[in-house]
C-alpha cells in the first residue's frame, strides 16, 4: 500500500493545478485596459468575428482564454451584435455574461441645427450602424414616409434638434420611428395652438424656422426676424430671404448673393416664389421653431445685416430707409473684398 500515498499525491496535486486553471480561467481579471473601452459587434458576427475585434483592438491580456471558455460554454452559438463597455477588472465570465446578456450600451446622438439632410445622413451613418444608403433611401422613399405623414421635402422638419440616446444597432427605420415619436410629443397642444394662432401647420412653423435659423445666429433677434416674415406672408409678399436662394444655388459658401442668384427658378428661391418653400432648408433649433411661435409683434417689413458685421440686423417699414441700409451693408462687403 506504500503506493497509494504517491498517487493520492499526485491526484491531489493534479486537482489543485486544475483548480486553479479553471479559476483563473474564469474569474481572473483579463483586460488589457484602465480604463473602459468599447466593444462594437456588427449585426451578422460569428465568434470568430468577435475574437477578431478582440485581438485587433487590443482589449484583453489573453484572448485565447476567452476563446476556450466561451466554447466551452456554447457562447461561440450565441453571437449578440451590439455597443459593449469592457470595463478594467472584468473576468472572462463578466464578459461572456455580458455579452450573452445583450445588455448593449446606448449611443449619445446629437442633432444640430443648421444640418440639412445630406448631413443629417453622414453623421447618423458614422454614429449608428444603419447604412447610409438605407438612410438616403429611406428619407428619399416618398411611399414609404406617407405612413409616417411626411414627405421627402419635409422630412427633415421631424428630426428637432437635441441629445438623443440610440442603440448602435439602431436601423435606418427604426431611427425615423423614434424620430416621429418625438415629433409627436414636441407637438403638445399648446405648440399647436400657438402655431394655429399664426395660421401655420406644424410643419410650416418649421419651415420658417428653418429661414429665421440661417439668417442670424442671434438668439434674441430670431422673434424680430420671424415677426418680419410672418408680416410679409400676412401681405401676401415674397418672402425675399437670402437663405433660400443660397440653399436653391447648392452652394453654403456663399458668402453674397448676387442679382444672378436671386433668378434661379427653384421652389425653394423665396424670390422667385410666393409663400413658403415645399420644406425646411435645414433642421431648424427648438430656439427658431419658439421664434417662429412667440414671434415679436411689429410693422417692420424688411431687414438687412448691419455694415458693422456685428451679426445683428437693422429692421425698418420703409422701404427707402432699407435701400439706404442695404447700400450701406453693400458698400461695407466690397470695402471687405467680399464679392
């Protein structure tokens, strides 16, 4: 029996040594990081894929034990595309439940003002793993936005600007679902109501806001400038925003519209045309769309950029008073070098 004790030896030795292969294996810290670091796993991943993202992006110390546990554990058949945060100190098991759990992390999104809808769609496509092509198509999808009550040409009036959060594996339509739904609950009653007072649909608010948006990036002067536009609506005037016509020309650079430019034939050239254009020419701010609303009561018919380039505007009823400002603002570009 001498023989036993060696063996029992042995077997116990060979069972701690497994012990604590399996613990480390298991629970022993495996990021490579202080801090925490993303973990994007595209729609369509296998296994194989994710290890691939693991090893390139450099996450964990040992990759490869990773991969043995999550085979032994059939993780490797339960692939859940999403945004993960891999935190410092997680195990192989934090991680594996992690991402067996689904439990993805959410995207901040920012919608700005002043975008229009080709930069809608470059900065949703960078963000989000929805195509940009599924995006062109779908906001360019004039059956498939009826159900929603748009149009390609408003469309852009349901994205209000602000911070949204998304999962990363939001698609294309399910963007413009919940973009509806916010539409819709921006459109509270009282909203409506203010913009029934006006004699403008919701969509038309946006519209003119999306013009008071693009002629000042003065906050306390948008109520005067929607006040002068609603005024020439209420006379049946063109509207004569230079925003427009710049938006008509395709060319945001423009820095001084030309007499040229004020005869393009396009409906969304506000000289050219009578009332409002058939959309907004960019995402107006909820500050614009308020402007648009609570806009100020005045006489004022026209306005012109004041020659001091402050930003601000100089607002008169008469029109020989604004010849004599628009001369001077004209005078003052060319003094400029700014043609």
């Amino acid at each position: 029996m001498r023989w036993l004790k060696p063996i029992l030896l042995i077997l116990l030795v060979l069972i701690a040594l497994t012990s604590w292969y399996g613990w480390d294996l298991v629970y022993r810290e495996n990021t490579a990081q202080s801090g925490n670091r993303s973990l994007k796993i595209p729609e369509g991943s296998g296994w194989e894929d994710v290890m691939s993202i693991f090893r390139k992006d450099s996450l964990l110390r040992d990759p490869e034990s990773l991969n043995r546990l999550a085979s032994w554990t059939d993780y490797q058949d339960r692939v859940k595309a999403g945004l993960y945060r891999i935190k410092p100190g997680m195990s192989n098991k934090d991680i594996l439940r992690l991402l067996s759990s689904g439990r993805q992390e959410e995207v901040k999104i920012i919608l700005r003002s002043s975008w229009n809808k080709p930069q809608l769609i470059a900065y949703l496509s960078e963000e989000l793993t929805a195509d940009s092509m599924q995006l062109v198509n779908l906001l360019n999808d004039s059956v498939a936005l009826t159900k929603y009550g748009w149009n390609t040409e408003t469309v852009i009036a349901a994205f209000i600007p602000n911070t949204y959060h998304f999962y990363w594996t939001t698609s294309a339509r399910e963007v413009l679902d919940r973009m509806n739904r916010e539409y819709d609950g921006f459109w509270n009653k009282e909203r409506k109501r203010r913009a029934e007072t006006e004699g403008l649909s919701p969509v038309e608010v946006s519209i003119l806001a999306s013009i008071v948006e693009k002629e000042t990036s003065k906050a306390d002067e948008m109520p005067t400038i929607a006040g002068v536009y609603l005024n020439r609506l209420r006379k049946g005037m063109k509207l004569e925003a230079d925003p427009t016509v710049i938006y008509a020309v395709g060319n945001p650079a423009i820095r001084r519209v030309t007499h040229a430019m004020l005869e393009v034939q396009s409906p969304y050239n506000t000289y050219w045309v009578n009332g409002l254009p058939p959309g907004p020419i960019c995402m107006p701010s909820i500050q614009a769309i308020e402007a648009v609303l609570k806009n100020e009561k005045h006489d004022y018919i026209y306005f012109c950029a004041k020659e001091d380039f402050s930003g601000y505007h100089n607002f008169t009823s008469s029109y020989n008073q604004h010849v004599l400002n628009a001369r001077k603002y004209r005078l003052e570009l060319s003094k400029r070098g700014i043609h």
